[in-house]
C-alpha cells in the first residue's frame, strides 16, 4: 500500500524563518545576490576579455615587435598549459581560502601582466636582445596562465555562494 504525505508534511524538508529579524535579513540577503552576480560576471567577464585580446594582435606581434613564430606558437602553450593547471589549483586555493581574495589576486595579477607584456613591447626587449626578450614574454604569459586560471573556478564558487545553490 503506497502511503501519501499530506502537504504539510512535504514542507517540512525547510523551516520557515522565525522571527522578523531572521525575515529582514533574509530579505536584505536576497535584494544583493543581482548585485552580487552582476559585479562577479563583471570580473569574469574583464578577465576573459583582457586574455582576448592577445589573439588579435598576434600580427602585429610578428610584423611590428619581431615575435618569430616560434615565440608566438610557445606564448600559446605557456599560457594554456598554466591555465589548465592552474584551473585545478585555483578551484583548491577558492575552497581553502577567502575566494574574494583570490579572484582578487588573479584579477589584479593578470592587470599586471598586462602592463608588464606592454612594458616589454614599449621598450622593445625583442629588439634589444631576442632571447631575453623572448624569455621575459614566456615567463610573463607563464604567470599570465595562472593569474587568468582563477575566474573560472572562483567566480562559479562565488555566483554560487549568493544563489543559494547546494
């Protein structure tokens, strides 16, 4: 014999807030989470942006900087072999510590990144001493890697710390 709840007793799986203060904080809580979604995209959104940008300056690297090929083709497998390892250790290091600090970290990491990968161009590394120039670039897009690892992971951790998501 199958036996059914009564609604009652299906409702039961949640308590309902007690008091108006549980309420209003509830509430508040719930009036922030567009605001907390909306800034976090937000990051995400710049830090995929910033890493766009490398692919459609990639000629006038060659043509105008004096990247060779070669240079170009291993700036891409630093810079995604760092990403896809450091997707695993920033979804461990957005578990273990404040993952606001971290998506902090990566964010501002990545800016100077940027500005570092500008510093070389503006003073022509490559032209100065090609090895150097080279080296600097691919230790650079090393970091670059795992500073732009730490979106994915910790914003997904962060979007769903104000849904509510289990």
């Amino acid at each position: 014999k199958v036996k059914y709840l009564s609604k009652k007793e299906t409702m039961s799986e949640t308590k309902p807030l007690g008091s108006s203060v549980d309420q209003e904080n509830f509430r508040r809580l719930k009036s922030y989470q567009p605001w907390a979604f909306f800034v976090t995209f937000g990051g995400y959104f710049m830090a995929h942006f910033s890493r766009k940008c490398y692919s459609t300056v990639k000629q006038q690297l060659q043509t105008e900087a004096g990247f060779s090929a070669l240079v170009l083709s291993e700036m891409d497998t630093t810079f995604m072999a760092t990403y896809a390892a450091g997707n695993i250790i920033s979804g461990k290091l957005g578990d273990t510590f404040n993952p606001t600090t971290v998506l902090a970290i990566g964010l501002f990491g990545s800016g100077t990144c940027l500005f570092m990968i500008n510093v070389a161009l503006w003073f022509d590394f490559e032209g100065f001493n090609a090895t150097l120039g080279s080296l600097f670039i691919l230790a650079v897009y090393f970091l670059f890697g795992f500073f732009q690892s730490t979106g994915g992971p910790v914003s997904t951790l962060q979007l769903r710390a104000h849904q509510n998501i289990p």
